[in-house]
C-alpha cells in the first residue's frame, strides 16, 4: 500500500499457498452476489519456479465490498498445466509440481471495534474448503461466507435467566408482561428486525398483530458484546386455555438469528373469573372422564380442577351430562359434584371436584357432557366449559327390547330395528314364505329401505321379519307396508 499514505482496507483476504512452482499458479478473487472480480496475477510477480513463501499472502478487497459487505466470496486457483505455455509471459511453460491452498479466509476492518495496524478485525470468516489441493490444467475454487448469524440468549438477570419474560403468569385483562433478550452479532451488525412474537389470541399461529418490535436497551453499539432490547405488552385476554406461545425474531439484514429464544416459550394467563382446568394427570391428563369409551350400565367418573384468584368457593358445582342424547341437558341432567378433599379450604392454586354415575346407552351412543361451575357472580371459563363427549356402547344381550318402527309405515321411508344384539341376522319373508330380504347386522340398530335382495322396492302388504341372534334366540313379527 506504498501509493496509499493513512489509507486502511476495511476488507482483506489472507491466503496462503504452498507450491515449489508459484510461477504456475493463477489466482483470482471474486464475489458472486455482486458483480466484481479482484485478479492479482500478473506476469512479473509470479517468481518462476520458485516455491511460494510460507507467509500470508494478504489482498485488499475493499472494492468488492459495495454497500454490503457480507456475502458470496471465492478464490480460484488454476495451476498451469506441465508443458502448457504460460499466458502472456513470453513462452515460459507450465511444470508437473502441484501445490495446495492451506488458507483462505477474509478479515473485516469495517468497524471502529477493529484496528487493522494490530491485525484486530471485527470479525474473521475462515473458508472451510482448505486444505485444497491443486491439479494441473484445473482450476480449484474456494468458498467464504462473509457473516455469522446473529445470536439470541437470555439476559441472565433476575427474571430473566432461563426465559425472556417476567412475570411467567398474569391475571387477564390486567398483568403486563415485560419480555427482555439479548442480542449479539459478531460482525457487529445492527438487527434489522427486533421482534417478539405472542401469540395472544392462542390460535397457534403468530399473525401480524401479534409481532412487536422490541426497543434497545442503553446505547451501546458493541453488538459484538451483546446488546439488550426489551418489548412491554399490554394485557393479554383469557383465550382457550390461558397458556401463550411466544418467541423472538431477529435478523441482521442477511441472517436470521439463532439460539434457544427462537423456540417457543411460554406464559399463563389467569383468568379473572375462576377457571375450569383438566387434572393432567393419568386418564384426565386432556379431559374429565374415565373411561372415555365404555358399555352401557358401566359407571363413569368425571373430575375438574376449580380455581379462583380470590379464593372464592363455588357457588355451583355441576357436571351436565346428556345422558338421553337428546342435544339438550334437561334439568335431571345436571349433576351436582363432590370436593376431593373437603379439609382443603384454598382453591387459589385449584381444588379437585369428582362426580361417579352408571350411564346407559342412548341414542347413537356419543354423549356430551360439560362442566358448569359459578363462584356466585361469575361463570368459570375454560376449555372443560365447553362440550366434550365420550362413547357409550349398547350392552344388548338379548331381543327382550327389541322396537320396530314405524309399523305400519306409509310411503317411502325406512323402518328401524332398534335394541338388537350386534351380530344378529334379520330376514324378510312375504306371507307366502318366500325370502325377501336377509342381512347380518353389525350395530344395535338397523334400518331397512324396504328393498328386496334385488335392491328394488318391495311391493304394499304384510311382511313377517325373523332376527336371529348368535346366540341362536330368535324373535319374529309383522309389518305392514302401505304405498
């Protein structure tokens, strides 16, 4: 740099290359995500059939920087081929030595945390592609990505040692949540998006108004150190089940950061209304019943957690179970429930509430229940509020219950058998005696169309039906069909 007096690079790529024979080697510097080539061969610096010294070899490539200078660098290399006549260096010619580059990498000045007349960058970018051997008549080309991604870690403070936020849980439509990260760059680049995402609404996506810019926090400018950005919400609504996803976004310009507050976390809205919640544990672990499948006759039993920020007890204590089917839960529907342990008088922190009953099976066998509980002012919320259902099978053993209907049925239609022993045969015959229709039936009801094995209409008149179960017990009857 003797024509450059005070002039410093702020870009310089070290390279060092071991070869007996420097006068065959070629070497280029290039960037390929902006246009800009740096070639330092030239004929009267080759040095003949010398070996390279062992020292670096040091290019300035400030002028490939343009307006960033992160990104896409290479060094290529093509070593002469033995015999091959050198280009523009009157006839000189190519030997059989081959050589390997040992070093590539680029040093960034660019910072006023760098010193260059003590070799301190502010970053160092080493090319993972060396050591590269060399090959006659071939041109090697070495890789080096000009920036590191950014950082995310805990600010380490009280509050904030193992997660981004404080407090962990909050009253809804009250509590402030006050999130805190630290941010480092060891290119000292500043962040172009400083973000924490909530997921407020809980629906498990962040959607766009739920992603916040977070502020910086002093004025540092030494990324390179870490730097901190902190984020204050406004109060958060109850929704679902009051736990909340979030998580941080930053980014340099050219690299998404990384680290463990990329991943979600988590916080816990209370609802200022008391609350429903599953026990999660065992067969309550995501919801209130055990068993969730059963026969009818069988006996269930049904469990809450209530909690209430003012220690409140409940007023109204129910499980409501539509044990008929129906769609509705009538008033002998609801049912009253038990404390777990009546000595505990706190249920700031929840209590345990039990209810058993023998259901039967009705209707298709899928029943509703849900859980309604007041503290005398105010309904509790919480996903167990909301229908959840369970399954009841037919515990049908023989056809003492069996139902036909409707008969006599007119026009079009379909008659139901209901109360059948699954596994049963039913078969149609005319009054004559002759089959009409046989079918082996795989539920507790079945409903014909009044189709013959043919699978066209069966013609008005009297009909006598047999159903046969496994068992071998038998039962016949009339319809009487009337178009």
């Amino acid at each position: 740099f003797y024509d450059k007096v005070g002039y410093t690079p702020k870009y310089v790529a070290a390279i060092n290359i071991s070869h007996t024979a420097r006068g065959d080697v070629i070497k280029k510097m290039r960037r390929t995500d902006v246009a800009g080539t740096v070639e330092f061969d030239e004929r009267y610096g080759r040095g003949g059939n010398h070996s390279f010294p062992t020292n670096d070899i040091v290019l300035d490539i400030t002028e490939l920087i343009s307006s960033d200078p992160r990104g896409n660098y290479y060094f290529d290399v093509f070593d002469v081929a033995n015999g091959a006549t050198y280009p523009d260096a009157w006839g000189d010619a190519g030997t059989s030595a081959q050589g390997s580059i040992t070093k590539f990498r680029i040093e960034d000045y660019d910072s006023t945390y760098a010193d260059y007349s003590t070799s301190s960058p502010i970053a160092i970018y080493s090319s993972t592609d060396t050591p590269m051997a060399t090959a006659n008549g071939t041109t090697k080309n070495l890789f080096c990505y000009t920036n590191y991604a950014p950082e995310l870690d805990w600010i380490g403070t009280a509050g904030y040692i193992t997660d981004g936020v404080e407090p962990d849980s909050g009253t809804a439509g009250i509590t402030t949540f006050t999130f805190m990260i630290k941010y480092s760059d060891e290119n000292n680049n500043v962040p172009t998006l400083q973000e924490v995402w909530i997921d407020a609404n809980d629906s498990g996506i962040y959607e766009s108004g739920e992603k916040h810019t977070l502020t910086k926090i002093g004025g540092s400018d030494y990324y390179k150190g870490g730097v901190g950005y902190v984020y204050t919400s406004s109060p958060i609504s109850y929704t679902v089940d009051g736990i909340i996803n979030y998580c941080f976004r930053f980014n340099d310009g050219k690299d998404a950061a990384t680290g463990t507050p990329t991943s979600n976390k988590t916080i816990t809205i209370i609802p200022k209304e008391p609350y429903l919640t599953w026990l999660g544990t065992g067969e309550f672990t995501d919801d209130g019943i055990s068993p969730n499948e059963g026969t009818g006759g069988e006996t269930f039993d049904f469990k809450i957690i209530y909690s209430e920020r003012n220690n409140i007890p409940p007023t109204i204590n129910q499980v409501w179970i539509d044990t008929n089917d129906s769609g509705t839960y009538d008033g002998d529907e609801k049912f009253d429930m038990n404390e777990s342990d009546i000595s505990d008088n706190d249920v700031t922190d929840g209590k345990e509430f039990y209810f058993n009953k023998k259901i039967n099976y009705a209707g298709n066998g899928i029943l509703n229940y849900k859980f309604y509980f007041s503290n005398g002012t105010d309904l509790a919320v919480g996903s167990p509020t909301d229908d959840n259902s369970f399954t009841v099978k037919a515990n049908i053993v023989n056809l003492d219950n069996l139902f036909v209907y409707p008969n006599p049925i007119k026009g079009t239609g379909e008659i139901t058998f209901n109360n059948i022993p699954i596994g049963s045969s039913i078969k149609i015959f005319s009054l004559s005696g002759k089959l009409v229709y046989e079918h082996i039936i795989n539920s507790t009801i079945y409903k014909w169309n009044m189709e013959n094995d043919s699978e066209k209409k069966i013609s008005s008149g009297i009909y006598i039906y047999v159903i046969s179960t496994k068992k071998g017990e038998k039962k016949a009857g009339k319809i009487a069909i009337i178009k």
